[in-house]
C-alpha cells in the first residue's frame, strides 16, 4: 500500500514507485489491513504537511504491533529533510527513501523484508524520469513534472534545500512520456513543477516552456494541456502567444503571487512587485479575454502590518482571480524568514487568512452566478447515477483545487469525453448546466 501526502509533483513520484514496485511483482492494495509493506510519500512543505506525514505514519507504525504489517517506509519531503529525527523519533519506522532515490524503493523493500534494512538517499541534484506510472487519478487525466527542484530561494520556502536545484526534464522524454499517456487513455496532461515557466533554461539555455506546449499540443487524442505553477516575472510573449493559438491549451493559468505588497514582496525574495503583477495580468486578460486565473496568497508573514493585510484585500478585490488560496504563514525552520522580527501570533495569521478568503469567496460566488448562460466546453470526471448527472470540470476548474460543472439530464459518456455545456445557474463554486454538443 502507498500513501501519497503533499503535492501533485510529489504524486508523479507515487505513480513512478507504483509502477516499480508493479514491474517487481508486488502486489498492490488499498487496505492498510492487508498490507504487508506501506509506503507513505510525506510532505515537508508547511507546518500542517509536517503534522500530518508525521501523524500517517505514526498511525500505520501502530499496526506492525497490531496487525500483519511487516515493513513501513518514509518516502518523500519529509523523509529527505528529517532522517535521524525520523529514525530516533519514529522507530517504527523500517527505512528512509530520499526524494532522488524513489526509483529505488522495490529493493528497499527488499532489503526490509530480508532483515537488511537500509537507507536510500543518492545526491539530491540526481533527477528521475521516464520511469513507468501507475496512474492513479482515474485515467483521463495526468500530471507531467517536466522540471525538478528550484532556484528561486524564497525566504519562507524549503524547497530549493530539500529538491535541490533546478533541473528539466530533456524535452523528448517528456514528449515521449506524454505520447505513452495518451495512448494509455489520458485525454488531459496538466504541466507541473515547482516552477513551471523557466522550463529548459538549464538544458537549452533558454526558456522552451512555449515549445513544449506546441509539441505536446501536437499530440493527436490529446484534448487539454493545463499549466500550473507559473512565476509571473517568468511569463512571456512567446508563452503567451502559445497559450492564445493553441486550441488544446485551457485557458487557465496558475500563478501563485503570495502578495501584493511591495515591501512584503521584497522580504519575501519575490522578483515581482504589485506593479509588475497587475500589469502581467492586464496582458493576458488582454490577449485571453476568458482566460481564468489562479493564485496563492500567504497571510501574516512577518513584519505584515494591519494596513499591508487591509491592502492585500484591496488588490484581492480589485484583481477579482477566478480562483485564489490563502495559507497563514508557517515558519519554516532554517529558512530567512523564519528568523525575521516581527513574527506575528498563530491566531491572527490563520484570521487574516480567513478574512482573505471569505472575500475572495464572495469574488467566486458572483462570478459564478454571471457564467449563467455561457457555453463552455467540460471534460466527464464521472456521474452520479441516482440523480442522472454528470459530475464535470470545465477549462476554468483544475482537479482538486477548483470547482465543478454538474450537468443535468445527459446520456452516459466515458470519463475524459469532452463536450460543451450551456450554464444553467450555479452553487456557490460549482456551477449547473445542461449539454449543449458532445465533442468527443
């Protein structure tokens, strides 16, 4: 059994020791209570993501005293950063798997079951692809990491110390893990890595996120291509371009900010400020006119005044993003931030985060009641058979963070056919329609 905690980057990698551990002959469960061996692929991201790696594995060590659970492995973030704490702390724990070894966890298991456990954690700057995947977000759709590690070096992030640096994927693997994708089913690919948009800077010596997206685009049962994870000093005119010609390519982009303010900003080691990103956002809603946009925001970050909080408000309702997240700030240990003054109390953050987002929900509310009457196009995730509908996401809607489109009254289609819909009204996120024209 495996565990994925974190993100969808750290997903890419469950899907690779999935598919290893398949090529080994292992057999594969969902129930801890059958499990011989359990795999959990920890996050180390925030102080919430710590807790909860933490306390999974705490909960499965529990049954190697009560069930007939043999072996439990710490994969991921967590594992990489924290090893000896892991090992002193937590000792039902068997073995440590890095975030650049993780194409190594069949022989770990291995080593457990025989009475010989060790370790594997190679250099982090070590990069994996090509392995094969065990899909498991349904089939229809697939993340593609293109790129690994960071460079950035935000003052609140671990990333960069425990991914490593940058690294991309060379372009005609990519390409051919996509054409594998496809053929297997997938019909949306959803571009991902800690930073999308510098893409090929370190193979090519320049940006060549744009000529991906054209090659991937090519694919002939490919219907979508999303992109998530995009600096906004990083975006420019020949991505921009890309993404206005290509029809495959959803109008959607995620491009998380953090802030708004420029002194926050500048502590935070963001490259933008409030100017840049609002004129950033004029250009595409420019070129995009439908083009949705999301966002992240973090709440209190140190020295974050009373009046910089009511400005990130102000911007947040001026700026009205399609779809936007909150996090209060977590200080991460060995990070600038985390040593900066001006700390601000764990109660107040979390209110801030909160006042941010009931505005932003009023944002999403209202702009969910005026797609009343659009046509859009919506890809099938799956139907509710009691209530005869079809439970779908439109090009406005990524999985698992966004919303979704229920569609009344339509004939049975197969998850990833894509067709277009009328909006009939909406419930706060979610809207309703009925079929306008099957697609495909």
């Amino acid at each position: 059994m495996l565990i994925s905690l974190g993100c969808d980057k750290n997903l890419v990698d469950s899907e690779m020791m999935l598919g290893g551990l398949d090529a080994a002959g292992y057999t594969l469960t969902s129930e801890a209570e059958e499990a011989d061996v359990i795999v959990v692929n920890t996050c180390c991201f925030i102080g919430d993501a710590k807790e909860e790696s933490i306390n999974t594995l705490i909960e499965y060590g529990r049954l190697k005293k009560e069930g007939r659970l043999k072996a439990l492995i710490a994969a991921g973030c967590l594992a990489e950063r924290y090893t000896s704490e892991i090992h002193s702390d937590l000792p039902e724990v068997d073995a440590v798997v890095g975030i650049s070894s993780f194409d190594r966890i069949a022989e770990v298991i291995k080593d457990v079951l025989d009475g010989s456990s060790s370790d594997a954690k190679d250099d982090i700057s070590r990069l994996i692809y090509g392995k094969k995947r065990m899909l498991s977000t349904g089939g229809h759709y697939a993340y593609l990491k293109i790129a690994e590690g960071c460079n950035k070096h935000c003052t609140y992030c671990v990333i960069p110390s425990v991914r490593g640096p940058y690294r991309s994927v060379p372009m005609e693997a990519l390409i051919k893990e996509a054409e594998e994708l496809v053929a297997g089913g997938v019909r949306e690919l959803i571009l991902v890595a800690q930073e999308t948009t510098v893409y090929g800077t370190d193979l090519y010596g320049e940006k060549k996120l744009y000529e991906l997206i054209e090659k991937l685009c090519a694919i002939e049962e490919l219907n979508w291509v999303r992109l998530l994870y995009c600096y906004p000093e990083e975006i420019d005119d020949k991505l921009i371009e890309v993404m206005e010609r290509e029809e495959k390519f959803c109008h959607y982009l995620d491009m998380p900010i953090q802030h708004s303010e420029d002194e926050i900003l500048k502590r935070m080691g963001r490259k933008t400020g409030r100017e840049e990103i609002e004129s950033i956002v004029a250009k595409l809603r420019e070129r995009i006119p439908d083009i949705a946009l999301r966002t992240t925001l973090i709440a209190g970050f140190p020295g974050e005044t009373k009046e910089q909080h009511e400005a990130l408000k102000e911007f947040v309702e001026k700026m009205r993003f399609s779809r936007l997240g909150v996090f209060p700030y977590s200080a991460e240990e060995d990070t600038p931030a985390a040593a900066m003054e001006d700390q601000i109390d764990e109660e107040e953050k979390r209110r801030r985060a909160d006042r941010v987002m009931e505005l932003q929900q009023e944002i999403a509310f209202e702009e969910a009641a005026a797609m009343k009457g659009r046509i859009i196009s919506c890809m099938v995730e799956g139907r509710i058979p009691e209530n005869n509908v079809l439970v779908c996401r439109s090009y406005k809607d990524a999985p698992e963070v966004d919303g979704y489109v229920f569609v009344e009254n339509a004939p049975e289609l197969m998850s990833g056919s894509l067709m277009d819909v009328r909006i009939t009204g909406s419930d706060e996120y979610d809207l309703i329609g009925e079929i306008y024209n099957e697609s495909c």
